[in-house]
C-alpha cells in the first residue's frame, strides 16, 4: 500500500508541475501561442502512441504471468518502432516548421513524446517487478526538472514557447537515457514483427483512445487557434489529472490474476461511481476556475472558464475508460475493447468537428462528454459479464 501512495503521489505530484508549465506558457503567451501549443502536444502524443501499439501493456501483462523474456522482448520492440517513428515523425515537423516558421517553437514536443513514451515502457517493466516507489520517485523528479529547465530559460529571455517544448524534451531524453535497459540480446526484425502481432488487439486501442489527443487540433482547426486555447487547457488539465486513472489501470493489470474476475466487476462499478462524481464536481467548477485563473492568465474570460470547465469533466469520464480498457485487456476481451475504443474516439472527435461551428463550443464538448460516458457504461456492462464467467461472449 505504501508503494502504491508513493506512485500515485509521485503521478500527481508530475500532473501538477506539468498543468504549472501549461499555465506558465499560458501567462507569457498569447492564446494563438497556447493553443498552436497544446495542438501539437496532443497531435505528439498521438504519434508516440504509434510507437508503443500496445507493447507496453503486452509487457506488463506478461510480467504480471511470470513470462520475462516475453516482457522484455516487448518493451525493446517498443523502443526499436519508437526509434523509427521518432525519426519519421521529427522529419515530418521540420519539414512543416520550414513551411511555416511558427511551428519551430513546438518541434522538440515531438521529441518529447516519443521519448517520454518509450521511458513509460520501461517503467511498466518496473511496476511488474514491484518497484512501484522507484517509478513514482522517477516519474515526479523528470517533471521537476523540466520544470526547473523551463523556468531558467524563461528568466534569461528564452521565447516561452521554445522554453516550454525544450524543457519537456530534455527532460524526457534523460530520463528515458536512465530507464532504459539492455535486452537479454538484440531483437530480430522477424521477432519484432511476432510481438507487435501479438499485441495488436491491445495495440488498437491504445492508439485509438490517444488519438482523442487531436482533440484540441480540430477545435483550432474549426474555430481558430485562439478559440481552442481556453479548450486545450481543460483538456490538459483532465490529462494530467488521467494520470491517477492510468496509475490505476496499470496496477490492476499488474495484479489482475491475484485479484481474480469477480473481484475486477466490483472495481469496475466502484470506478464508474468515481469518474461520475468527478465529472459532475468538474462541469460545476467554472466559477471557481474564473476565480484563480485571471490572474495568472489574463486574456482567460466567462466564457473560457466555462468551455476549461466541460473539458474537464469530459477527461474524468476519459479517466474512467482509461481504467477499464486495461481491466478488460486483463479478462481477455482484447479485441472488443479494441473496437469500442474505435467506436468512442470517432463519435468523441466526431462530435467536436460538426458542433463546434454548428451550435458553439460548449455544446459541442457536453456532446463529446457524452461519448464517453456511454463507453464507460458498455466497459462496465462488458466486465460485469465477464465476472460472472459467461465465457461464450469473448470467444472470436
């Protein structure tokens, strides 16, 4: 238990420094700056997903089976496609940031990405063997020092957009440089091919769930980027905040054989309440945000208050099917929760497109929520029969 606070405190305490840096560059930027920014956080989030395909969870549930050379074969997979969609990925940014120059401040973003995913696969490595204190010491002290880098470039007269994205960077590079570890032998292209086969159920939904990141690109996208800032913020705060959910989603894949079906259905429906609870706390917090928010970010009006609120909450209930894609990877119903995730990011990025010109943002964003909520239901349903042990639904 004291492992598990020590992680937990440690994700949390790295959301935090994280949501500091966003608000940081929020105060010194204009709201184009802010949401050109976040835009391409989230559209780098979603190519570092494309390295991992599910590999890390692959891992972790094979540590969690005894099986280490299948876990290890996995991570380093992970860290090969990383290397390969790294180098693809920041050659497509230059190419943009040369065709127009205000992309050059968020380019090491896509560095950042890449490399924090790949620190994360390792990190599952570490959870598995029951190092769940040294992977929340870790995950705080690399946001602490991005933190710190940012910090001391904005006070010398660094741009605070350049600040931002290179103190992510060089934070995640480090970091990844001291978790990264040498496989038993190195990884044949043939074998690398066999793992991410194996874990393509998982792997699909991993990337469909993180392609809900170009959220924020297509509300720019439809309305400008300075409409999309205030949007980017909520978002970014309930990602932050999602790491809690992930937290938990790891340890219950870490130990989903000791715990056991039935006793996974009663978590199921404790983290539907939770995520419910949370998203109605954070859909009633806009006057709060009004509050605290304007001095620290003064071009922050009602309005954006309202529009940060909603997003929000739609990430608590994001929060919840974080939690339940994983605890369903552990029943083994891999590949419906693989088409469910694809189901809920269309109708979630869906919904943001059409609506945000068609009836306003917020609307827009109650319609996006909604999406999510439904999904967690189904997760719920899908995981209360597996409970019950009605094996005949998840045979292919």
């Amino acid at each position: 238990m004291r492992d598990f606070t020590v992680l937990t405190w440690g994700r949390l305490g790295s959301a935090v420094v994280q949501m500091a840096m966003i608000v940081a560059l929020g105060s010194y930027a204009s709201p184009d700056t802010l949401g050109l920014a976040l835009s391409v956080l989230g559209i780098s989030t979603l190519a570092a997903s494309l390295s991992d395909l599910g590999l890390s969870t692959t891992a972790l549930r094979a540590w969690a089976r005894g099986d280490s050379d299948t876990a290890l074969a996995a991570a380093s997979t992970s860290n090969l496609l990383g290397l390969a969609v790294g180098g693809v990925g920041l050659a497509g940014a230059l190419v943009l940031a040369v065709l127009d120059n205000r992309l050059w401040p968020v380019v090491p973003l896509i560095v950042w990405a890449l490399a924090e995913r790949q620190t994360e696969t390792w990190l599952t490595i570490a959870l598995g063997e029951g190092k769940a204190r040294r992977v929340g010491w870790l995950v705080l002290a690399r946001r602490l020092l991005a933190g710190s880098v940012m910090a001391v470039l904005v006070a010398v007269g660094v741009d605070p957009a350049w600040a931002f994205s290179c103190a992510l960077a060089s934070a995640a590079v480090l970091f990844w440089c001291v978790t990264v570890r040498r496989p038993p032998g190195l990884v044949s292209l043939p074998s690398a091919i066999d793992e991410i086969r194996r874990s393509w159920p998982i792997g699909v939904s991993v990337v469909a769930g993180q392609a809900r990141n170009l959220d924020t690109a297509i509300v720019a996208a439809a309305l400008g980027s300075g409409a999309a800032a205030a949007f980017g913020l909520g978002v970014r705060t309930g990602a932050s905040g999602m790491i809690a959910f992930s937290n938990v989603g790891a340890l219950l894949l870490a130990n989903h054989v000791r715990l056991g079906p039935r006793r996974l259905k009663r978590v199921a429906w404790i983290i539907l309440g939770c995520s419910l609870v949370l998203a109605l706390v954070a859909a009633s917090s806009a006057p709060a945000i009004y509050v605290v928010l304007p001095p620290l970010i003064p071009w922050l009006t009602v309005e954006d208050a309202s529009v940060l609120a909603l997003a929000l909450s739609a990430y608590m209930l994001v929060g919840g099917n974080t939690v339940l894609g994983p605890l369903g990877n552990a029943l083994g119903i891999d590949r419906l929760g693989g088409y469910l995730s694809i189901a809920t990011v269309l109708a979630y990025l869906g919904a943001l497109a059409l609506l945000s010109t068609a009836a306003g943002l917020k609307i827009a964003v109650v319609a996006a929520a909604a999406t999510q909520l439904v999904s967690l239901v189904i997760r719920v349903a899908l995981v209360h029969v597996k409970g019950e042990g009605r094996e005949g639904l998840w045979r292919a």
